[in-house]
C-alpha cells in the first residue's frame, strides 16, 4: 500500500484504474448538496444523482425543497434552512425526502453554512440513506461492545459442537474451570440449560454459515446455582483461509439486568395499558350494575381468571356501611367474569342476590377494615375463608384456585365494597406489583361506582317525587278507553315539569289533559302541581276549554315568570264531540278506523304565562273506536331531527291494524323517545267506547 492507504504498482507509483471502494465514505455512499441563499441547487454530487435518483441536469438550479420535500413538510424545511443560513449553526437529523421515482425515504443530514473566499455564502448538505447510517452505527456498537466491555465470555466449538476452547470470562461465568470444558458438549457441561435448543442453532450456523446474533436464554449455572441468569448468545461459522469449516466461535453476555428492567417494564407497560383501558371502559354510564360489569371485564384476564365486584348491601340501600369485629357482612355481588374457570364461576354468589359472610372470611375482613388482604399461595384452610360455604370452598379447590386477593373500593372515604379476583389458571402468584395494580383499579373504579349510586339514588328520589305528582285513573271512565304513560328523561336526575290528567265531569263527561311546564327542577314540579291543581278544580266549573286555559293563563303568571304549553279537551259520548283548546302545545292527533292518523289542526295559542293572547275552542267529532293521542314534546322533539319529521314518524307508527293502547304506548316510547333525550314525556291516549 502507498501512503495514506492508496494502492501502489510495482514501481512504487499510485496505480491506475478504477479503485475499488474500501472506505467509510463509500459504503455510507455519502452524497453532498450546495445551495445558495435562496436555496438553489448549484451543486450536486454523484452520489447525491443515486441517493435521490436525480441527474445534475435534473437539479442544478431548482429548489432543493421544492424537489426532494414532499408538500406537507416544505414549510418546516424552508424554516430550518433560514435557520442554519442565518445563525451559522448546523442541523442534524433524520428526514423523509422525495424520490424521483415518487417513492420516500429517510435520509441522515448534516446541513451548515458555507462562506467562499468573496464572502459568498452557501448551505452544504451532506446526506446519507438513514438506514445505512443505523447498519453501521449498530456494527461499530457491537464491535466495540465485544472488544471493550465486560463480562463476556468466549468459546470456540469443533463441528461436533464440543468444546475446543474458552476464555477466563467464560469461566467465570459458566462457574466450571476450562479443562473442565474441553472436549464436552453443552449440555455436559450446564446441565441446567436448555442446550437440546442451543445446539440447534448452532448447528444452523454451521450449515448456512449465516451468524447468529443476540439470541436469549435463561437459566442456571454453577457460578450461582440458586439464581436465574439471562445471556446474550452469539454464534458465528468459522473458515479457514480454502473456506474449510472448522467450527462455531461464540461470545456469551450476561444480560441478567437488563433481561429483569425488560421483564419489569413489560410488566410496568401491562399495568399502565391496564390503568388507561381502565380509565377508558369503566364508568361509561351511570349505570351501577353496568359499571360494576366494566371493572370486572378490565380485570379479567390481565390481571385475574376471576373478578367478582362486590357491594355491601347497607352501601346499596344508602345506609352507613361500618362493621364491627364480629359482624358479618351482607354482600350484593353486582359483576362476576371468569375466564375459562367454570367450577369457580359456580362458586361465586350469583349478582343481584344479597349474600351473608360470616367475619372470618377474608372478604369480610377486607370490607371491614378498608385494606387489601392478598393469599399468595392458598392452602386448604384458606379455602374456607374465602369461600361463603364449603360448597363453595370445594368447588374453588376442584377449580385449582392457588393465589387470592381481595381490595377495597373505597370512596369519599366510605368503603363501598370489594374487589374479589382469583388466580387459577395463570401460574404466578399475586404479587406486589398486582396489589398495586389492583388498588390503582379499585380507586378509579369506586368513584364511578360510587357516582352511579348516588346518581341512581337520585334518579330513584326524583321518579318518585314526579310520579307522585302524577294521577292515577281507572282504564274506563266516561265512554273512554284511555292508557297512560309518564317517561323521566334519559340524561338527567331532575324532574320535569310534564304532567297528564284524566278527570271525571258531570254529565257523564271526561277532560283530557296534557301539559308541560318549561325547565327542570323541582321549581318546574311545584309549577306543575299546581297547574294540574288549578285545571282539575277549574274543570269541575264546567267552563269551555278555552275560558278554562284563559284562568290557567293568569294563574302561571303569577307563578314566578313561568310558562307552560297545554292541550285541554272535554269529552261528551253523548253528542260524541270532543271540544279542545291549545296553549302553544303540540296538536293531538285523531286515529279513525279506515283512515290514516291526522294531526288535528287547532288554533295553537299562547304558552300559559305570556298573558293578553285569546285562546278558542275547535269541535272534533269522536265516533266509536276513534282514538285521540296526546303527548308533550320529549317525545318527538331531537336536536338531531325536524320536528315535521319526527310528527311524521309519529304518524307513520300510529298507522296500522287497531292494537291494544298499553301496547301503542309502549310503541311510542320505546321508537321514538331517545335514551339520552334531556325532556322528559307525558303520553295520553284515549280510545272511545262503543255505546250502549
């Protein structure tokens, strides 16, 4: 070789022809780019022609970014540009660029600023395929891992695989002395390895010669027989200089470690995966047994092959939930899931039914003091205290239960209840890890338990505050049929101001009332009350409808700037007439036997409470078999739909063969009242009777 590396004749002289590529350089096929201040190519290298399929002719005088960046990123680029041109400071990094053949690729860059000897100045960019630049940075980083770091132990195996030779590493690591080595196989010497695996690969490599690289394996050695370690293995063919085979090298790395921070941050990202499932699926509603179902669906399997969700019974019923030392616990299991364990999901108390644990079970303790009780490894006697029965006991040990742990859900400082989960068919004990784990889930989950009881409580006490102030009515009266139904909003716990009425007149009549006073709350329920009081003491004065709404209008006035849309019709069988007024509500509609339903077209007129608007009375005649629907807005009205729309389904779905009327209101609320609808409904439907 010449000086500097450069090939030489025979006479000393640099050779001529063609060099082959041998450096660094070369193999990185680094490419350079010069542009000028606006960022027009003025320089472009071979390498940079193949780097991005461009010729010199193609590039000379573009701009770089309009050429090689793809739309998205011109922007980004431009700024890093004026970056590097106006501070002087260079940019590194990873890029996506454009191909001439329309494909991307990633791209290492080096850009700087350049200045010429007339104070010119210009951008360099120096640019190499990134995953050449990552190929070679890997090799350099092995290759010097190997040859400066330790432990790492090496050995040279014949085609038999039998030991050859070993380094003191190796030794050391093995815990057997070298002699001890030379002329056995693996598994002679490390009985305790999976060497029937080992072997294999390297028989592979001494077939295909391909090496072998950083494969893993665990075990034990002589040097600490009581512990686990994990290697890094690698495996390489040798040749001799005619490519005769000689044999395998191997280095070997204890990765102990590393292989435990892997195994834990698996672990690490398992639980944190587990926390944000968790976040995402558990409380999607307020719905108490629905939000039990989600805690116990999280659990299982990631974390027990059984989870029950437990709640004391005082907790359910709103009562204070404090055990004494001896008082056993009345549990209500609301969510049970068992992943493939059919003998322990037999052994769980079924959901909905309150059962008794007596104080020494282990649930009861958990329950009683607020902290976690964990059973790494159950034995027959702790059976008996996890299970309600021995019945229950028999089936958990027939089931192969070996690990328990029990967690409090608390919340706002009240224990709400437990989190039951058992380990059948995953081998590992419950763990430190899994307490964790385990408390992390309990927490999150009691409060959306805790919300949905006291959302359910609250829904409970306003339904019964609402229906309260709504009538009952017998199905006959007057010559009518009539059905009723009262639907409480689906997305809220206050009550409505909806109401209905059906009252009995003299003379064989019947009024027919529906209403709904604006707003929610409890002011518009004590508006609705009295409305409905006014309008059943005003209908026994046997006024017209539309003098009988011209009262109720002054008498919302006076009721705090309240208002309140009516219909209010008076029935007579005698002349089958039905005489109705409107306060600004929706129409009724008429259903005649051979005809479709109508809408009946009223005189709308003012809410109640707007004062000074006329109201009148229309005549609608009512033959044997006619029915006549009533109903607020919360049925047909969405924010999603028109109303003309939704009035057409009604119609749509009232039309058809005659059905029993329980059954059209069921119809009517089931299809068109929306489940998260924030109005509640009042529906009225009356049918009149054949007479006599």
């Amino acid at each position: 070789m010449g000086a500097a590396g450069i090939p030489a004749s025979e006479d000393g002289e640099p050779a001529r022809g063609t060099v082959r590529p041998s450096g660094l350089l070369d193999v990185l096929g680094m490419a350079s780019v010069v542009t000028d201040t606006e960022g027009r190519i003025v320089l472009w290298s071979p390498q940079a022609e193949e780097l991005f399929g461009y010729s010199a002719r193609e590039a000379l005088g573009k701009y770089a970014a309009h050429l090689m960046i793809n739309e998205q990123h011109v922007d980004l680029v431009v700024k890093l540009f004026a970056d590097v041109m106006e501070t002087g400071q260079s940019w590194a990094g990873a890029f996506p660029v454009r191909h001439k053949d329309g494909g991307t690729r990633l791209v290492e860059f080096r850009n700087m600023r350049l200045l010429d000897d007339r104070g010119g100045v210009y951008a360099l960019g120096l640019c190499a395929d990134h995953e050449t630049v990552r190929r070679l940075e890997r090799d350099v980083a092995l290759s010097t891992r190997m040859v400066s770091q330790s432990p790492i132990g090496l050995a040279v195996l014949d085609t038999e695989l039998r030991y050859v030779s070993v380094n003191p590493a190796l030794e050391q690591l093995n815990g057997v002395p070298a002699e001890d080595h030379l002329g056995r196989k693996i598994g002679e010497v490390l009985p305790h390895l999976d060497a029937a695996a080992f072997e294999t690969a390297a028989r592979e490599v001494l077939r295909t010669g391909k090496p072998l690289v950083d494969l893993h394996t665990v075990g034990r050695t002589a040097a600490d027989p009581d512990s686990e370690h994990a290697w890094s293995v690698s495996l390489y063919r040798l040749e001799d200089a005619l490519g005769t085979v000689l044999g395998v090298a191997s280095s070997v790395l204890d990765v102990t470690e590393h292989h435990l921070a892997t195994v834990e941050a698996e672990a690490a990202r398992r639980r944190l995966a587990l926390v944000a499932d968790a976040s995402a699926r558990i409380g999607t509603t307020l719905d108490l047994d629905r939000t039990a179902r989600e805690l116990a669906d999280v659990a299982v399997p990631e974390l027990a092959d059984v989870a029950a969700v437990d709640l004391l019974e005082a907790v359910v019923q709103g009562r204070p939930s404090t055990l004494g030392p001896s008082e056993p616990a009345l549990i209500r299991p609301l969510a049970v899931e068992a992943a493939g364990a059919p003998d322990a999901l037999g052994a769980a108390d079924p959901p909905g039914q309150v059962a008794r644990y007596a104080a020494e079970r282990l649930v009861t303790e958990c329950v009683r003091t607020g902290s976690p009780v964990l059973v790494k490894r159950v034995g027959p006697d702790d059976l008996t205290r996890i299970a309600r029965s021995p019945q229950a006991a028999a089936l958990l040990a027939r089931a192969g239960l070996h690990s328990y742990l029990a967690v409090p859900l608390i919340a706002r400082g009240e224990v709400l209840g437990a989190l039951d989960l058992k380990r059948i068919g995953n081998p590992e004990p419950f763990g430190k890890d899994d307490l964790l784990l385990a408390r992390e889930l309990a927490a999150r989950a009691a409060v959306q338990i805790d919300n949905a009881r006291w959302y359910q409580d609250a829904r409970n006490t306003a339904l019964t505050l609402q229906r309260s102030l709504l009538p009952s009515h017998p199905s006959v009266t007057g010559g009518l049929e009539v059905a009723s139904r009262y639907q409480p909003a689906g997305a809220t716990a206050e009550v409505g101001g909806d109401w209905f009425d059906v009252i009995p007149l003299d003379g064989g009549e019947t009024a027919l009332v529906v209403g709904d006073v604006m707003g929610s709350g409890i002011n518009a329920a004590a508006t609705m009350g009295r409305l409905r009081t006014a309008t059943t003491t005003l209908a026994s004065l046997d006024l017209d409808p539309a003098k009988l709404l011209e009262h109720l209008d002054r008498i919302t006035q006076d009721l705090d700037a309240s208002f309140a849309t009516c219909v209010y019709a008076v029935y007579d069988p005698r002349l089958g007439q039905c005489r109705i007024a409107n306060a600004g509500h929706l129409p009724p509609v008429r259903m005649r036997a051979g005809r479709p339903p109508e809408l009946l077209d009223l005189p709308t007129g003012a809410p109640l409470g707007v004062g000074g608007v006329a109201f009148s009375t229309t005549v609608v005649d009512l033959e044997p078999g006619d029915r006549l629907v009533l109903y607020t807005d919360g049925l047909v009205e969405t924010r999603q739909h028109p109303l003309d729309e939704r009035l057409d389904a009604l119609l749509e779905l009232l039309d058809g063969p005659d059905r029993a009327l329980e059954t059209v209101c069921d119809v009517l609320l089931r299809t068109l009242h929306q489940p998260d609808n924030s109005d509640d409904v009042a529906l009225l439907i009356a049918r009149v009777q054949t007479r006599e």
